[in-house]
C-alpha cells in the first residue's frame, strides 16, 4: 500500500539552515576536503546505472500475476528477487514469518428495502489489458481484518467518515447507531471507517469509492483514462494500524513459528464491526434510495444524485466470512557488509506483496530499489567499500498492514536499537515531484541529495522543481519561506509503509521517498494496477524510476560512506518549535471554540437561525479547557536549539580537518543514537507500540501523521491531565536529545585534530 | 427578474454607531420625543394589516398566465393592479411606453461534429403543475438582445465565462477566438458571458444551468423538489446594462411614442454575438463529446462526465433569429398626498411582469406591495396623514432590463432629482433572512427597522436573527462585528432590479429588501416558476410576505412621517472608509502578483514546474503598477467623518427638542439632496448613464456592485492615469458631501428651538 491515494506534496520549508555552505567547505554534508572528491566520483558512476529498460522488464515480470500474501506468485518473485541480490554480489536470504491473513469465503452486500439490489461486487476484466483477466488468482474485493458478520440495518451516509463527520450528522439530528454506514474512500485512511463507526454505535461499514475522489471527474475512468472505472473497488487492510501494525496475534515479538500468539478474539486490531469496500456502480441505488436531510456541499461527491444523510429508507444486508488463517511471509534481506564501521547499518526497503498485480503499488518501487541494489553491486565490483554495512530489504506483506517488515523489525529489534542508523523506504513511484517525510534530524541531509538529482521532465534539481511548486501552489507560508531560498522542510512520518516499525515501535531515524503529483490515479489497489495502467498513464519511460533510484541511491551512499553520519539537529529543534506553537494554538482555539457556543447558548443564535423546514440540533455546551504549562516544552527545546547551534558549528568545523578514525567511530554510534532519545519505551497512552514522542500515526486520522502525539491527541479528545502528563514526558525526551547533542558536539571537537592542508 | 439566482446574505456589520440610543431619547430615528408615540401607535396599526391569505389569492390570480412584455395577461395584471390601487383609495394611473423587445422566431442549436446531436430547448409541461402546460402563452427559452446569427464552430468550455476564466483557460493554452463557447450560468450576470466572450474573439455563446449550481446536488429537480430539472433553462435578457439598462433605442429619455429613438444598428447595449439559453439535459452531450485539456477542479459541475476545455473536437451550429418589435410596457403609479412636505416624494416600487408565469419572480414581491398599498390606504381612511407624498409602483418590463422603471425615470428626471427622497425596492420574497442593500445613509435608519420586525419562525426580530446567522456563518470579520452588537451593515447596489435607475442614474438615495436564505431552488426564469412551486417549495403559508409588507411598510411609514428624515452618515463615511481601503488594497495586491510574476519568470519557476503531458502557458510580464495618490480620499473621508459625527449629535439633540416646521422643511429638502452630492453628472468613463460614484454595476460583473467604481475598474484594468482622475473626482464629491452635511448639522441646530418638557 501507499501512503495516501492522492499525492502529497509534503515539502515545506524551514528556514533553519542557508542552503550553501561558505565556499571552502565541502559541498557534501558529512565529508571533509579530503574525503567528498571520491565520494563524487562514486554518486556520479552510481547515477549512470540505474536503468530504465531493466526496470520495465522487471515490473513486467514481477506484476505477471497477482501476488499476494500467501499467493503462490507472491513466493516466487520472493525467490526471483533473492536470486538478483545474489548474482549482484550481495549475501542474501529470505526470511519467513507465519501471519495471520484472513481471505474471504463469504462477501453479501443486498438492498432489501425501498427495493431490491444486489451489489456485483465485482471488479470486470477489461480487454485490452492482458493481466486483468487472471480471475483465478485475483484475491476479490474484501478489507481484511474485517470480522465475520451479517447485519442488516437501515444505511445512513457518513461522507468520508471522520470524527468531524459524526458532529456534522449530529447537528443534523441523524445518529449511526444501529445502523450501517457508508463512507467514501479518502481523506483518512480507511481502517479509520469502521473504527469510528463502531465508536458510533454502526452495526456495519461500506467504504466506496466515489468518482469526485478518484474517478471521472479526474480523468477518464480505466482503460480509456487512469481513473477507477465504475465497477472498480479498493482492497485494503483495516487492521487498526494507529494501534500497532503486523501480525495481529504477536504484538511486539517476530511471528516465528514457535511465537506465542494471542488468540484471535484477543486480537485488538482487528476492526469491531464488519467491512466491506464496493464500487461506485454498487453504491449508488444505495445513496441514491436514501431520504432524511440533504447532506451539506462539503459531502456531495460526483454521482448524478442528491446526497442525502438517511437513515433509510434504504436497508442492507451485509453477511461477511472468512478463512481465518496462518499464512506465511517471505521478506528477502540482502546485505553488504561495511568496511570501517559494519556495526553500523544503513537500512533501504520497499515492499513485494501486492493485493493484485500492483504494478505501481509496490512494483513502481520495488524496481527501483533493485536497480539500486544492482548498481551498488556493481561499484563494489569496481573497488567502492561502504564504510558501513547496507542492508536491503524486499519485504512481503506489507499490504495487510506492514506484516513482513514489522515482524522483522521486532524479531531484530534489539540488534536494530543498536546499530541501525538510519531506515530508507519507498512505496511505489510515479511521475512529478520528490515527496520527502522523516525525522527532521535529516532534514538538511536529504536537502542536500535532492540539490544533487536531475528532474527528468525540467532538467533542473528536484530540489528545485518542488521549490518552483511551492512557489506556484504553496500555502502563503510555504510560499514565503520557498522564497527565501532555505532548505525545503520535509513531512511527518504516520504510517502507511514499512518505515512504521522502524520510526514508530524503534526511534531509528527514517526517510521516506517517492516522485508523484502529476499523474492523477485509480487503479489503488483493484486488478487495474498492473503493467498494462503503468506503462500507459504513469512513469512509462521510467525516468522518474531512475531518478527515484538516484535519489535514495544518493542517500544511502552518503549514509554509509560519510567521514560523519549527515544528521544535523536544527532542523530537528525548529520543526519542533513549530510543533509547540500549534499545540498552543490547538489549545487556544478549543478554548474559543468552547467559548463561543457557551455564548452562542446563551443568546439563543442556534434557536434563532433554526430552520423549521431542515431543523439543526444545537451543540452541547463544553468544558472550557484549563490553561495548561507548556514552559517545560519551550524550555527544552530552547536547549535543544542551543545544541543544535553548537553542533552544526562543530560539524563544520570538523568537515574541514583531518579526522580521527577512532574517535569518529564513537561519533558515529551516538549519532546514530540520536534520535533513540526521542522515544519512551512505555509508548503513548493506550498503545505501548508506538514509542516515538514527536511522531506517530494519528489515532483518527490513521496513516497521516500526528506530531506530539501524546500532547496533541489529549488536547484534541479533551483529556487535558493526560495532557501536562505528556508535556513532561516529552519534554524530558527533547532534554535529553539536546543533552546527547551537546555531548556530540564535544566529541566531534575532540574527534577531529589539525587543520585541512 | 432578481438581483441573483443564488441569494445573497448581504448584511455585514459596521462599528459606526452603537445599537441602542440612551434611555431619555426617541428608539425611532427622525422622531422626537412627542411625535414619536403616535408613529408608534401607527406601526402598530399598519404591522397587523398584511394578510398572508389574500398575498396566497393575489399570487395565484397574478400568476395564472404568462405574463411577459407585450403578452395579453401583462396588460389584464397591470388593468387588475390599477383598479385595486383605486379601490383602496390610491390617486393611480397607468403609463405606458413603446420599448424594443425581440423574441424568438428561429432557435437551433446542434452538433454536426464527432456525432450529430440535437438540442430540444424546450421545457416540457408537468402533470401535477396545472399552469406548466400553457404552451400558447409561453416564451420559448431564449436571451432577449441576442443579435440575429447563423454561426459554426469547435466548441470551447468557458466555465463561468468570468474574466479570471478566460485567464485560465490561456494558462491552457485554448483560446476561445473563433469557438462558440459554452458558459455555466452562475457567478456573474449572465449579460458579462456573451460580452466577455465577445471580447475574446468567440463567434457564439451558449449558457446552460448545471445541476451543480441550481439542479439536483441541492435538492430534487422538480417536480419532485425545488431545483431545476434536466430539460429546465434560465431564460433572461442579455442587454448590457452596465452600459445602460431601460429601452436599447431610448438612453437617457423615456421611450414615449414620441421620443427620438436610435436605428437598431446604434444601439450599444445589444449583445454582440449570438447567445442561446440551454438545459443541462441540451448541454451533457456537447460538454461531452469535448477534449483537450481536464478542466480544473473548480471548473467541474455535477454531471457524470470528465468536463474538459476543448477545442473541439466537438463542432456546433448555432441559428438565431428575432421579431425585433415595439412592445409596450404598462407601469402602473399609485400616489398618496403628503399633508405637510407633499414636494417630497418617498417612493416603493416592485414589477409585475414576469419571463413566464413568475409566482416568484416578481409576483411574490408583487403580493406583498399591494398589500402594503392596501395597508397604508386603510391607514388612511382611520385618519393617518403621511407628511409627505407616498409613490408606490408596479412596474411593467422589468425582466427584458429594466424597461417600465428605466423609461420612467428617465421621462421624470427632472421631478425626481428635485422631490425624491428615497427609493425602497423589492423583487420577488422567499423564506428566511432579511437582505439588505442600498444607500449608506440609510443604514442605520433600516437596522431600526429590523429590530422592529418579528421574524415568523424564531419569533426573534429579523435583525437578531440575521445577525445570529452572521455569528454562524459569517466571515471571521462580519462574526467579529455581529459579536460587538453594533448596527449590521448593509450590501452594495449594483444592477438587476429596478433600483438601478434611481440610484445609478439619478443618485437618489434608494434600498432594496427581501427575506431569502433557506430554501434553494431552481426555477429561476422558468415556466415552473409558478403558483404550484411556490405553494410547494417557498413561503407557502406567506409569513415572509407578510414579514416583507412589515418591514418595507415601516420603511416608508418611518420616512413619510418622520420630523427629520431618517439619514445617517456615520454609516456612509465608516463605509466609503473601507472602500478606500480596499482600492489600495487592490493596488497593492495587483503590483505585488506583477512583481511575483517577474520574479517567477526570471527564476525559471513555470519552466520547471511545466508538466509536458498537461503543458500549461506562463503568464506574460505585466507592467508594475505605479504608486497613486490617494490622499485626495483620505482627506476627504476624514471630513465626511468628521461632518457625519456633527451631524448624528445635531440630531440626537434635535431628537428631544421641540421643533420649528417651516425650518425643518428645510432640513428634510436638503437630507433629500445629500445623496445627489454623490453623483457625477458626467457618469463614469465610457459609461456617462451610470452617474453615482459610490456604487455601480460591475462593467464586468452585471448585477453585482462595484464601490468607488471609477477608481476600482480602473485599477483592476490596469488603467492608472484614468485611476487617479477618478480619485480626484470621487474625492470632490465627498467634499462636497462633507460640507452638505456641515450645513445640514447647522439647519438641524436652528430648526430645533426650546427643550423637551
């Protein structure tokens, strides 16, 4: 899976850093005079590699057929792509782990009043497109981790089924409870639907995706354009990821064979009430058979009909079951191992599984990291030696929800909290824009290598074509800072892909990379994302490919052979003071918020604009929320700040000297240890999994990010003791960040001795 | 025909004077403290009078034909409306003149290119709607003042056909030069589509009604519900009455048998290219049959297809022919003597024809007049003498634009210029929120009003309940003003009811009221428009008929009665302060976008932002707006402040004082003046008919206002010598207003003798 359906352009700008270092010193971040000239010359030989012919000839092969968790193809591109590390000189193997993966045995959506329906539930093979006939071995349309169910209720429509959602139908006098929801697919991610609904009372969920989302008000629908087709429907897991990702049944430890596993109804991810995704042609003799008031502009999608909210008159029948089985995953690790520091561990992955063919999800990625693997085979046939030991990783079932990195990462975890520095992911790629997310002690780092990759379209840098975009199309403040010419920001990390364990269960430092945004799409996850959709409305010459290639290639290179790991912390203490102001602010306008109806009670404004012909139900007075003490919060990271300042001086200062190769290998280990100290080992209030203090997925939001999870959720659900709790806890994080900095910088003084010739 | 198919909640909020005036003064503004209690007493008298029923009887007798310009029911409703007018007590008459009025002897429209399509342009009769079969009687849809044509070309989707849409669509790189294009109606008046395509080199314009903007996203095309069904399309005139509305052939005199009248050749307000209304059931097949370019997203309606710009390959004939006859229009006028300033004249106006059968548009604003004009003849008979002279007027042939008003005014300038106190307009009533636009001088006078009119469904007054919809829904500045409690401010006057003539071209000071805002609908200038949709989707028991007759009644009670004429001008002054400001707002957003562009351009921005597979054009460099001097309007602005707040406490003072008639005369001819001083004889450049220059129509807009037009319209159009001039000019009159009022201040303090007992 990827991370959203639409693409994000998640670049802003801080400006915490000048883009351009003073001109003596090394353009590279993290090598010195004597060391950046070799290092050029290796990137330059490695960008000539990637190639995109083998590229299209691998996802040809790779997107044959569907390949699934479990599926017998899914098992054999695993050894295909284990055979490819091997011949490329790498020491590979595939390492298997026993999930729970449920397929489904029974799907029954029917109308049963005002009239009679039966949803097809279906999606057609289309002629012109070889593979999407494969009706065999195509898993059907179903969100896994729904539980077995059969219901049967009046539907009331829900739009796209967020918290926001629920309030609007409220004011509108219409509840969920007891009856069955329809969502649209967008704007959460969808394991957010049913657990919302289920919060509300719903006995059931249908997630469908509407045209104005990702249909013909785009472009035309599939094969004649790349938009989901009327019978199109998205697969997709709804296991409750915010919670903890991977095997449902062995939270925290790898699902060997021999793991202790929970039994399935102790599980607590799997989704509450049943779940099923339809098409647009299903859906609407539903929609359209609803009465009740019409839903506000906001919630009208592209169907010919006037959205209504319900409930009924329209009753369904939902009737779903499952073969609740083990199933195995074959995640295929690839190792080259570090010549000066192989303690150390740069990790790179992209996953294989696919919930059909998924040509773009993973294929589109997965070629681009075989590339990668295969040219950083090459230079090592040429003399190159990484400093620090590679790891590449082609992951299997990520689709369930990150089943094969997140068993690997807590089988490994305790090597992993010791030695990896940093975890790069991709997740399918298409044409347009480097979208960037990670942790911001890489923010200045990953600037760098984008300066250094040609945009295929342009010519000019990536970094300089998403600056010209937000120039064009950015929020007046990304338009301002864009302007300045500092370094572009990057994004937050939710989930959504394998990087979760990594940045969320581990603290390991993680970037996420990937081109979109030109292309819009509907082929997510249905039979149509598969090789002939790739090669006629995405990346079909593969260019962006080879630059997605040049770029994370890039990255690990200048991880694994830097005089000094390239973290740099005042991006880290910047981003986070703007995390501070919107806590504050998040407070501040709850408080007006809860103000305002107090007052607007008080003078009758909800009786008075009531309208008798489409009456309103007026809000509930609130707790006005208490002052809360964020001085703990601003005094860390005033701290932190200070110890960025500190190291950003003393790295420069270090690039331009001969260094100590002893005393660096100790600089290194705590570097890569930097961004441990922003995790709390007893994780966030009710998810123990999720351990990073300044990032995790958001508990109703899903695969977008919440940043200051732990402060941010308590203030936005009210619970404003658990709030100070947070503060402290975090801020006791961000002091001890700023401490191991400070300490840094000493060691970087004491790690670099005589001046550059 | 209304001021807009959308209703407009126009009421915002002004700081200028506080809501409640002291305990020891008058509540009603113009009265003191001994005349006071008998207006009160009248009010109270008048405000029980309007009968729902009879407005329900009225509207069905009214409405029970078409009754367009020059049809035989348009002269039997103004014949009717005379003899009631005379029952009731009223010194009437009818007065007829000979206007231009074409309709339709030839329409087609079809499509020869990729496929052959022709369109039905027809409305079809609906079995439970008893007056929708009146095929005899019924226009056909068509744009009145479309010239003759008998084009073909590719077609080209012009969305809205706004000048900010032709910029987008050269983005694209489609020009509309030598197309037919095809417009949405909505957005602008739909006069602005074929002028603006006109200018663009198109050779026709179609204008059809999406089902995003009136169909059935609302609500359910009728007859099940209010909105417009497939086959439905807005008829409507096309005259360019920014230039000048009333008769094409008569500008400027009224179109007696004898006036001197222009060859049809010479009449500049014709349209310039041919022009056909269509429905969205005509429109789905041509807007389908389009490539090129996805519209952008803004750009997208309601119906199932992917809206692309063109050109072509869609290819369309468009043959249009008209009966270009004199018609005549029968305005009817119904005087009432005043008894102390008869040479003072307060006028009250609505019209009587309608496109079709018109139950809303204007028969419910109809209803509602004559039962004012019923109320105030009751009035009478129980002994109430208006002081001054009371017009009320039905106007005929107001739908083509204007015409019975226009011809009106036109033919009595003179008088008008030297009696008319004010001008109180209504066009049609719906259900819901006062609205309210006019002159600022008489703001304060109708927040008065308002909160002297109960609103029938929360038993609230109109102005609580408007300003309870502001804290609800209005922007964060008009919540911030309705939070503060002081008066709300009123809209802007721009065209599209007959107010125009006496505010744009005599400068009398003039409103315009009705209650709209919670019903939508879609029967605009259609022949469902009638008594069935009104009785089934609207103000079906007339509540707001008889909340409209309330507060247009007081209106004209409180101004014929009052001592001292109910002006204000801290209303105007605070106002024409923020017009100020936002003209240099203007500039300074105009020269900062110039400056963007230039930068972006230097920077190579749209080059590397340029998507090859969607190309996109990069804007032309545009020259940077000089700095103006606009220190001749602050100057003056800061005197009319100064005079206005003089004035407000000469009448507070005057309020509880014992007054002197014969020199209160002289006040209350002069308070007629004021809004005079506000005009220029000479109108506004390249328009010499529109003569005010506070308010205009937008040259580019139609029916929506442009403030301070002079000096906008040229900013906006890059004209900034002709700017600066118009600062000069508008800057004179404020003067001269200023010491309009000083002067008046000084009569208020010799008008009023002795104090209060």
């Amino acid at each position: 899976m990827r991370r959203a359906a639409a693409s994000l352009l998640i670049f802003t700008l801080t400006g915490s850093l000048p883009a351009q270092p003073a001109a003596s010193e090394p353009r590279v971040l993290g090598f010195t005079t004597q060391s950046e000239p070799g290092e050029v010359s290796w990137e330059q030989r490695f960008k000539l590699l990637p190639d995109p012919q083998r590229m299209r000839a691998n996802m040809e092969r790779l997107s044959a057929r569907p390949h699934h968790v479990g599926s017998p193809y899914d098992k054999e591109n695993a050894e295909w792509i284990l055979a490819q590390y091997k011949q490329w000189g790498w020491d590979a193997h595939i390492e298997e782990f026993q999930v729970l993966f449920p397929t489904p045995k029974m799907r029954l959506l029917e109308m049963i009043e005002p009239s009679k329906f039966s949803a097809k539930l279906e999606e057609p093979a289309v002629a012109v497109d070889p593979t999407s006939n494969q009706k065999d071995e195509q898993l059907p349309t179903y969100n896994a981790y729904s539980p077995d169910g059969d219901v049967t209720a009046p539907l009331v429509y829900v739009n796209y089924g967020l918290v926001a959602d629920y309030e609007e139908l409220a004011r509108h006098g219409v509840s969920a409870k007891g009856a069955i929801v329809i969502a649209r697919y967008g704007e959460s991610w969808r394991g957010i639907k049913p657990k919302l609904a289920a919060e509300h009372g719903a006995v059931g969920c249908i997630i469908y995706s509407d045209p104005a989302d990702d249909g013909f008000t785009k472009q035309a629908g599939f094969p004649k354009g790349p938009m989901r087709p009327p019978d199109g429907a998205q697969r997709g897991s709804v296991l409750d990821a915010p919670l903890y990702p991977g095997d449902p049944l062995t939270p925290g430890v790898g699902a060997t064979k021999e793991a202790k596993r929970l039994k399935l109804e102790d599980a607590k991810s799997i989704a509450k009430v049943p779940v099923l995704p339809i098409s647009y042609a299903d859906a609407q003799p539903l929609l359209a058979a609803l009465e009740g008031p019409v839903a506000p502009a906001r919630w009208r999608g592209a169907l010919p009909i006037t959205y209504r909210l319900g409930p009924g008159p329209a009753k369904v029948h939902l009737k779903l079951a499952f073969n609740w089985d083990l199933k195995p995953v074959y995640d295929v690790i690839a190792t080259m191992r570090g010549s000066e520091e192989p303690d150390l561990w740069v990790l790179r992955g992209n996953h294989h599984d696919a919930w059909v063919n998924g040509a773009d999800d993973p294929v589109s990625g997965q070629v681009v990291l075989l590339e990668e693997a295969r040219a950083l085979g090459e230079l090592a046939k040429q003399g190159w030696k990484p400093k620090r030991t590679i790891i590449y990783a082609s992951w299997d079932g990520e689709e369930p929800m990150l089943l094969g990195s997140t068993e690997w990462v807590e089988e490994h975890a305790d090597e992993l909290r010791q030695h990896a520095a940093i975890y790069i992911n991709s997740d399918g790629n298409e044409r347009g824009y480097l979208e960037v997310e990670g942790s911001h002690s890489l923010q200045s780092f990953v600037n760098g290598v984008a300066k250094d990759v040609e945009d295929p379209e342009s010519k000019v840098s990536v970094f300089k074509r998403q600056r010209a975009h937000l120039l064009l199309h950015g929020t007046p403040k990304q338009h301002e800072e864009a302007r300045s010419g500092a370094n572009l920001s990057i994004g937050a990390l939710g989930s959504g892909s394998d990087f979760s364990p990594f940045i969320d269960h581990l603290g390991i430092a993680t970037l996420n990379l990937g081109f979109g945004g030109e292309d819009p799409s509907g082929n997510y996850h249905s039979i149509y994302d598969d090789f002939y959709w790739y090669t006629h409305f995405s990346d079909y010459d593969f260019v962006y490919g080879r630059a997605l290639a040049q770029t994370a290639g890039l990255t690990v290179l200048r991880m694994a052979d830097a005089d000094i790991m390239p973290y740099d912390f005042a991006g880290l203490s910047h981003t986070v003071a703007q995390y501070i102001d919107e806590v504050k602010a998040l407070l501040e306008s709850r408080r007006k918020e809860a103000e305002e109806i107090r007052q607007n009670l008080n003078e009758g404004v909800y009786r008075a604009t009531n309208d008798p012909r489409d009456p309103t139900v007026a809000p509930s007075p609130q707790e006005i929320p208490p002052y809360l003490n964020f001085a703990p919060l601003d005094n860390a990271v005033a701290a932190l700040d200070r110890a960025a300042a500190d190291y950003t001086k003393a790295l420069a200062s270090a690039q331009s000297k001969l260094l100590q190769p002893d005393r660096l290998k100790t600089v290194n280990q705590d570097l890569a240890m930097a961004e441990r100290k922003l995790t709390n080992p007893q994780g966030l209030p009710r998810r123990p999994w999720m351990q990073h203090l300044l990032y995790a997925p958001g508990w109703y939001t899903g695969y977008s990010a919440k940043t200051l999870p732990g402060v941010r959720e308590a203030i936005e659900e009210g619970r404003y003791t658990e709030a100070e709790e947070q503060v402290v806890l975090v801020a006791r994080a961000l002091r001890d960040e700023a401490a191991w900095v400070e300490q840094l910088s000493k060691e970087l003084g004491e790690g670099s001795g005589g001046s550059a010739p």
